[in-house]
C-alpha cells in the first residue's frame, strides 16, 4: 500500500470527486439522521429552561425566558456533582479493566486452537442472554459476601462482568479480521506468545478496542439497577440514580429533572466526541502501519 | 508493678466503657427524599432522633429517590433476608410479605408497654398494623383525601359549590361540559391513582356491599356488581368528562390540567395543597381559587396507612434501636411536623390539628371542617389491593377509556390477577 | 508452538471465566433450577413441579403468547431495519464526505442520554394533548388523524418500536470502526475495475465487515430480548398486553405477583432464545472460528 502523508486532504484516500447531484442522497441521509439524532438532546436543553406547567401543556414550545432557576435547583435537590464524579471513576475503571482483561480472551477465541473452544465461547456468551431480572437478587448476594457492598470495587467489577460478552464479541470480531500472515510472520521472527499478542495484534484492532470500549462506557454510564441495589452510600452512587429525585409519586420538578439530565449528558457528550477523535487519529495512524 | 496494673485497669475500664457508648448504627433507606412532599419532614425528624441520641444511636439515611426503587430494592433485601432494621410499608404492603419470611418484630409488647404509644392506635390503625391479634407496625399518615376544584370555573358554569350526590355530581359534569369546560383530570399511567380514588369513591358509596369491599384487605373478587357499577361510571367519565391525555397519562398531566386551568376537579389528598401556591407549577393567585370537599354521599378517605416496620436483626441492640426510631418518627411530635410542614393530617387522632397547620395550608383548615360531614370513610383502593393489580390497573385502564374492554370485562382482569397471589 | 501455547491459552481465559463464575453463574444456575419449582414469596412455599411452569407458559398463559410473539417481532424488526438504518450511514461515512466526523458523534448522542430520560422525551412526542406529532399534523390540517399513538391498542405497537428504531448509532460506530481499519488497497482495486458505487459498498465492504455485522445483529438479537425500561417506562406493557414481552412480564411476575419459580421459567426461555439466535446469527453469516 501506497503511503499518504497525514494532511487535511491525504487522509481523504476513499473521498471520490463524484458531481454533486449524485452525492444528494446520501447528502439527505446524513442530514436526516442527524435531524433525528439532535432533536431528543435539543428537546431536553430546551425543556431546562422553561416552567413546569410550559413542559406539561406544550411539548414544542420554546422557552419564554432563560432563567439557570432549573439549574439551581437540581444542585439543590439532588447531590448531582458528588454522583457525576463518582460515574466518572467508576465507569473510566471498570471500562479500562474491562477491555484490557476481556480482549485477551478474544484473542484466544479468534486466534487458537485448543479443545472445546467453541463450547466455552458458547458458555460465556450465554451472559449476554440472562435476564437483568434474574441476576439482581444473586449478584447481591455475592457482592455481599465478597465483602464489596457500598464499595467501588464492587460497582466496577459488575460493570467489568456485564460489559464483558459484548467485548468478547467485539473483540472477538476484530481479531479475527486481522489478516494472519501478520501474525505468523511474527512468529517466524521467533516472537512469543505475549509479544505476538501486545506488540503486534493489539495495535491492529485499535478500532475495535475503542468501539468496545465506547460502549463498556456508556452501558456503565447509564446502568441504574446495580447502582441501586448495591450501594448506600453518597460516596459510591452513581449519576443515573440522581435522575430519580426529581419525580415522586406525587411531586414532580420537571424544569430540575431537565436541568440534571443536561448537566448529565453534555460532559458525556464531550468526553465522547474527544475520545472518537483520539480513536479515528489511532485509526489513521493503524491503517498507514497496515 | 501495682502501676502497671492500675494502667491496665485503667485501659479496660475505657476499652469496656468505650464499647458500652459504641454508637448503634441504623440504617434507613427511604424514598422520601428529592422532590417528595414528605421529605423535609423524614430530614428533620432524623436530625432531631440523632441530637436526641447522640453517642448512642445514629440514623445513616440511605437515600432512594423514587417510591418504585424502593421496593424493587427492599425486595432484593427481603430476598437475601438482609433487611435494615426499620422499612416503611407504606402502600405496598411490604407487612404480609416480610411477615410470610418470618423477618418482623412483634411490637405488640413494646406498645403495650407505653400507654401514650398505645394510645396512638385507633381501631383502624390497629387493624391495619396487625396479623393475627400482634402488631407489627406503626402509622404516622392519616391518609385523609377528598378532591379539589376550581371556584372559578365552577362559577362560570353557574354551579354553586361540590355536588352532595352522585346524580348531583354528574349533572355538574354535564353542566361544566355544555360550559366548555372539561371537568375531570384523570390518569391511567402508573398505577392510576387520581383515576382510583374515583373508582374507590363511587364503590365505596354503592350501598352496604360497597363499603365492605372496601373494608376488605386484599379483596380477591372484583366481579360484584358494586365494582362493576363504578366501572361503569369511571369508563363514562374517560369517554366524555376528561381531557384527551388521560388515557396513558401519570398524575404529573393530570395535575398540570388542574394546575393549569383546563379541569375543574382534581381527586387528590391535602399535601398538593402547597402546589396551588408554587409559581413554576400552577400561576399567580391560582391558590385562592381551589376549594376542597369530600365525595357525593358523605365519603372521604380516612384510614391510617401501613407505617413503619421493625425487622429482626442479630444484634438486639439494633431492634430496641430500632423501635425508639418507630416510635418517634410515628409519635404526636413526628405526625405534627408532618401536618404543619406537609399537610399530611395524622394518623392519630391524639394529634391536634394546629392553628400552624391552618396558617400554613388555609384550605386544609377548609377541609377539616369538611371532613366532619364524612359519614362513610374507608382506605384507598390502592392500599388494600395486591401489589400486582396496580400494574393492571396501568395496562388495562386504555381499553376501558376506548371502549375495547367492558366494565366486567375489566373487572374480571383484576379478579384474575388477583387470583395469581394464590 | 500448540503445547507451549497451552499455559498463555488458559492466562488468557482466565479473568474473562473469572467474571462468569462470580457474576453469572450463580444466577443461571437458580433460574435454570427453581424454574422446575412453584417457588413464591407470598405465600411462601418451594414445592417441586418439574416442568409445569412451562406447560402452564405454552400451553395456558395467552398473555405469555402475546409476550413471545410481540419480542421474536422486535428482535427481527432490530436485526434488520434498526441496523439497515446504521449500517447505511456508516457506509457513507466510510467515504468521508465532509463533516463525517461530526455526524459520527452527533448520531452517537441519543445513545449517550440514558433510557429514563428517552422514554420520558417520547412520551411527550407522543403526547395526545400537546404532543409533537399531534401538533404537527394539526398545523398541516389533519387533525382528523391526531391519535393517542402510545396508548391506542391500533398504534402502541408501532409507536414503542420506534423509540428505539431510528437511534442505530451504536451500529454505525461498530460497522464504521471495522471497515475503516479495512485495506483501503482492495476498494481502489475495486475501483480500478470499473464496480459501481453501490457495487463497492455491497459486494466488497459488506463481507469484508461481515464480522462486525454478526456482531451487532447479536448485539440487536439480545438488546430486544432484554429490552425492559423503555417499555416499562411508557406503556408498561399496555394498552392491555399489546406492548409487553418477556423481560417485562418476568419483572412482574417476580416483583409484583412474587412468583419467582414462574418467573424463572420465562428466564428459561428468553435465554433459549437468546442461545437459539446467537446460533442462528453465526450460521447465517458463518463466523465460527474452527
């Protein structure tokens, strides 16, 4: 393969200088997929700002004033903060963990051979299938005797455990895609098992490192019931569960609710397009290297 | 050498003195936190059971904001037979299930040992409260509600005050209508509770059958002619009194409507009282034009809820613990504060109600006076039905707004699901 | 190189079986166990039934058949037009056409919010009084066509799929990651030989990712036969049974009905299913590794 150098315009190899008629429909996708991807978070900033009885009597509405009232009072009401940085922690751990000790499994499954290997991968996957219902009652009582209830240790090896069949997938998949005269070439240069695995496939599925790992962190981001039943204390809960101050049975904020769902999802937002931005340099970076 | 000693002594004597004054931990999860009406309450009252015990006994709130969560998580606990040494029962019933795993206190002595404790319990609450001639909890909420409604529009469709008959009322329905006026908020999403207390109402006051239906804890046949009737009443009142997101709306639309303007009437207990006054929900002066009153027929809702449990615990030290904590958060001093900061009227009626409380909450004063005219009172529907039921409640209340479902046939879809506790 | 390889081989498993057996296992064994019992909280009793539980599910129980329908119906809706949806647009983007990165995150964003906050932005989409399509069709005059779309046994079905129909960034990011990291050599190749544009996206992307692909169909097959919170958050299974499937009649039937052995036996089921697709899903796209 041809090097290109890493300019605005090299690393364009695939764009094709096609007329412009014919790029309208995919032009129109775009636009259309975006139009539906923006309107929940601009319904919800929205929403932040107006009264409780605009939200309740006109969905389409725009604000009449901008008063950060809603703001203030979803500080008030619930320790969002203290939750927000706590869902930081926890989620950036069991995330990193996560990949890190699942992708080594992945690469077993893509790339070995031994006996009953497909039985065991079956085995595995079948985590993906068992209820969420069925798993709270038991994984309280393991967490519980394992001595990690309340504990951040506890949340993040749930969450390294329910992100674990998706990264095996995934991972799974991207091993499996990486041409193997590579790897046997590494071999026959005499390297080892671990050398083989971190120097050369890992850097070949940069890609699906990060898919897997933009999506251990938004299950982990925005799981609710471990969160719940597992923890007491201010000091370990999570931000998902802040959300829930702001309805009752018989009370309701919802300029407050808005308010914490904005505070809540914009950071992710940011921290999500910085982290795509660093995979896509990798991407690019991986692809010259291939 | 005698130094030595004296120094030894003298370590265990704080050691074992240390030990004696060792702070009892409670744990207390609660839902009512965030925006619950009760929350300032449960705040103060556990600010106050902590400085009252200092060094001895320390509520730890474990915060739990959402009234579903919370049992979704005592569940989980109960399951694991891990729970914390007080829960609250409230309207869930949590009683019969933590009392079928054997995991209750029996507070029967505890209350019989303190006459003023004693004297909390009517005949209500006592029954509410107890299996089997033991108790086993203790009520702090009254759980009184009528409904409420907007003067204005009453005036403007030339309608003097609330209806004192059934036939009276669904001429006022009739009448607010011609007005171009929608008459009812009504809900079906979780578990319908604006819509049941109409229902609740209307079987309530259907004659001697009526009233002990609804007198009965966990009724297991909803096939009588009483529950028929009002459902047939509650499918008219979707049909033609109600505004058009009722059917699947939560109480947070129903409200709004009142709270806005567009309904007349609202059922509903006196803690939404505060809410005609709060500017981001209802508009400026709106509070003055809400009246109160009882149901048709002299009914009100009056019966004390299921309250605070005592769970066995291995330490016994917790459980007394435990049972000083019920027996302040449900004292006259907790159900005061609850009146005068919530408006929620006691449960007791030891308790006064306040010339603060009057002051505080003007139309609860109002209702008081109203309530004296009650001559049928019973719980809500949602108090003594199975758990299970509020879900079908939800489900199925849509096809008996549309017409799909008929009153019996709905009827019978409760009687089943009230056949799968068996 | 096999017999050396052995000991790296069970390193490499070893966190990933690590997570299974404190996480998962426990929890399949009970619910494969006491499915075989009438196992209830209220009132309290275990007494062996063998398979009665799921005589009574097939045979009897109509809203069981409802429940299964209405999620084999939702599984094949989302492995097919919910990843159709994203797949497209991660073959356009795979082009880089200006602003692809852009689009990338921003598509990614109704992925990010959590599912509460969904649901509650539907619910007010949907809205028969002040609703967003509602008002829509008002101001185009044709209120005639206005409808309580959630809550209408006509239209609930249809109104719930779309919640999570039209957010496929999950998809998009997945596909996109793997073609990506593809040999752009083979598609200039492909060029070369005069293929058409759909021609390049078709016969030479698309298998190239067909990896990937299986995976997310695994993804899309599991994510529905899980899927709880955003119908128990709108509908909750209504209006009558039109909207329930598994996973929502599970929690009821544990939660609220405390029938924990009937409960399971629906456990059993919808990990049947998800074994029976999973099988399916690799077959079909002949991923297995041997």
């Amino acid at each position: 393969m041809t090097q290109r150098p890493l300019t605005a315009r090299g690393d364009s190899g695939l764009r094709e200088q096609r007329p412009f008629h014919a790029r309208i429909p995919a032009f129109l996708y775009m636009l259309l997929c975006v139009l539906v991807a923006l309107f929940p978070i601009l319904w919800v900033v929205m929403s932040s700002f107006k009264s409780n009885a605009q939200i309740l009597s006109s969905a389409v509405s725009l604000p009449t004033a901008y008063s950060f009232e809603g703001y203030r009072m979803a500080l008030e009401v619930s320790p969002i903060l203290r939750y927000f940085f706590n869902s930081v922690v926890i989620t950036m751990l069991s995330t990193f963990l996560n990949v890190f000790l699942v992708s080594l499994a992945a690469y077993v499954f893509a790339r070995t051979r031994f006996r009953g290997k497909n039985l065991l991968f079956s085995i595995l996957a079948l985590s993906m299938v068992i209820p969420m219902t069925a798993l709270m009652q038991p994984v309280y009582q393991v967490i519980t005797s394992l001595g990690l209830a309340d504990s951040l240790p506890g949340l993040v090896l749930v969450y390294m455990a329910l992100n674990m069949p998706l990264t095996l997938l995934i991972m799974r998949a991207s091993f499996a895609g990486v041409p193997a005269s590579l790897e046997e070439a590494a071999y026959i240069d005499g390297a080892g098992f671990m050398y083989t695995y971190f120097r050369v496939m890992l850097p070949l599925t940069k890609g699906g490192l990060a898919s897997a790992a933009v999506m251990a962190f938004l299950n982990a981001w925005n799981e609710f019931t471990f969160a719940l039943v597992l923890t007491k204390s201010a000091a370990v809960r999570t931000l998902p569960l802040s959300l829930s101050y702001f309805t009752s049975q018989f009370s309701f904020n919802y300029t407050a609710l808005f308010a914490a769902i904005t505070m809540a999802v914009l950071p992710s937002i940011l921290i999500f397009a910085v982290f795509q931005e660093q995979v896509s340099q990798s991407l690019v970076i991986g692809a010259v290297k291939g | 050498m005698k130094r030595i000693l004296s120094l030894l002594l003298a370590v265990v004597m704080v050691l074992g003195l240390g030990s004696a004054l060792a702070e009892i931990k409670l744990d207390y999860p609660t839902f009512q936190v965030g925006v619950n009406t009760a929350a300032p309450v449960i705040a103060q009252l556990v600010e106050e059971f902590n400085a009252l015990h200092a060094g001895q006994v320390v509520i730890q709130v474990e915060e739990i904001p959402g009234d579903a969560n919370y049992i979704d998580k005592i569940k989980v606990l109960l399951n694991a037979k891990d729970l914390p040494p007080v829960i609250y029962g409230a309207g869930y019933n949590l009683l019969d299930l933590a009392l079928a795993s054997d995991l209750l206190v029996d507070l029967t002595p505890y209350v019989e040992a303190d006459p003023e404790w004693q004297a909390m319990y009517n005949d209500k609450a006592l029954e509410v409260n107890s299996r089997d001639g033991k108790i086993y909890g203790s009520s702090a909420e009254g759980n009184t509600i009528g409904y409420f409604y907007n003067k204005e529009l009453f005036e403007q469709a030339g309608i003097a005050g609330p209806a004192k008959t059934w036939d009276e009322f669904f001429a006022q329905l009739d009448t607010l209508k011609a007005a171009g006026i929608t008459p009812l908020s009504m809900d079906t999403a979780d578990s319908a509770w604006v819509t049941s207390l109409w229902m609740g109402a209307l079987i309530a006051t259907s004659g001697e059958a009526g009233q002990a239906f609804m007198a009965q804890m966990m009724p297991d046949d909803y096939n009588t002619p009483e529950v028929i009737g009002a459902l047939e009443k509650i499918q008219k009142m979707f049909q033609e009194y109600t505004t058009f997101d009722a059917v699947g709306g939560k109480y947070e639309n129903a409200a709004n409507a009142f709270l806005s303007g567009q309904t007349a009437m609202i059922a509903n207990g006196p803690w939404m009282i505060g809410d005609f006054s709060d500017t981001t929900k209802a508009p400026e002066g709106f509070a003055d034009k809400v009246g109160v009153a009882i149901y048709p027929e002299g009914f009100a809702y009056d019966e004390p809820i299921q309250g605070y449990l005592v769970t066995r615990q291995q330490d016994s030290a917790v459980e007394q613990a435990a049972v000083e904590m019920v027996k302040y958060f449900t004292g006259v001093h907790a159900q005061t504060v609850a009146l005068e900061k919530q408006g929620m009227l006691p449960a007791s009626t030891q308790v006064e109600i306040t010339q603060t409380a009057k002051d505080n909450f003007p139309l609860l004063a109002e209702f008081v006076v109203a309530l004296e005219g009650a001559v049928i009172r019973s719980a809500t529907t949602q108090a003594t039905m199975y758990p299970n039921l509020l879900d079908i409640m939800s489900a199925e209340l849509p096809n008996l707004a549309s017409g799909a479902m008929t009153p019996e046939q709905f009827a019978q879809a409760l009687t089943e699901g009230a056949a799968k506790n068996k | 190189m096999q017999r050396r390889q052995a000991g790296w081989i069970a390193l490499f498993l070893l966190p990933a079986v690590a997570l299974f057996l404190t996480i998962y296992a426990i929890p399949l064994g009970i619910t494969l166990y006491t499915s075989l019992f009438d196992y209830r909280l209220f009132p309290n009793r275990m007494v062996y039934v063998g398979l009665a539980n799921f005589a009574q599910l097939f045979a009897r129980d109509a809203q069981f058949h409802r429940a299964l329908v209405n999620n084999l119906v939702w599984i094949l809706l989302h492995t097919t037009l919910h990843i159709a949806i994203g797949a497209v647009l991660a073959l356009i983007l795979y082009k880089k056409p200006r602003g692809w990165k852009a689009v990338r995150v921003i598509y990614m964003i109704p992925s990010i919010i959590s599912n509460a906050a969904v649901a509650m932005i539907f619910a007010n989409i949907y809205n028969p009084s002040y609703g967003v399509i509602n008002s829509l069709l008002k101001s185009v005059g044709l209120a005639g066509m206005q409808r309580n779309w959630l809550y209408d046994p006509a239209t609930s079905f249809v109104s719930v799929t779309m919640i999570w129909t039209l957010f496929s960034g999950y998809n998009t990011t997945l596909i996109l990651s793997q073609a990506l990291s593809l040999d752009s050599s083979v598609l200039e190749a492909a060029r070369v030989d005069g293929a058409s544009r759909l021609q390049q996206d078709f016969l030479i992307v698309m298998p190239l990712v067909k990896h990937m692909l299986a995976t997310t169909m695994i993804m899309a097959a599991t994510y529905m036969l899980q899927m709880f919170d955003l119908i128990y958050l709108t509908t909750r299974g209504g209006p009558g049974v039109t909207t329930t499937n598994l996973p929502l009649m599970l929690y009821k039937t544990a939660m609220t009905e405390n029938n924990y052995g009937y409960a399971n036996a629906i456990g059993v089921v919808i990990i049947a299913l998800g074994v029976l697709f999973m099988t399916l899903i690799n077959k079909l796209l002949r991923t297995r590794e041997d």
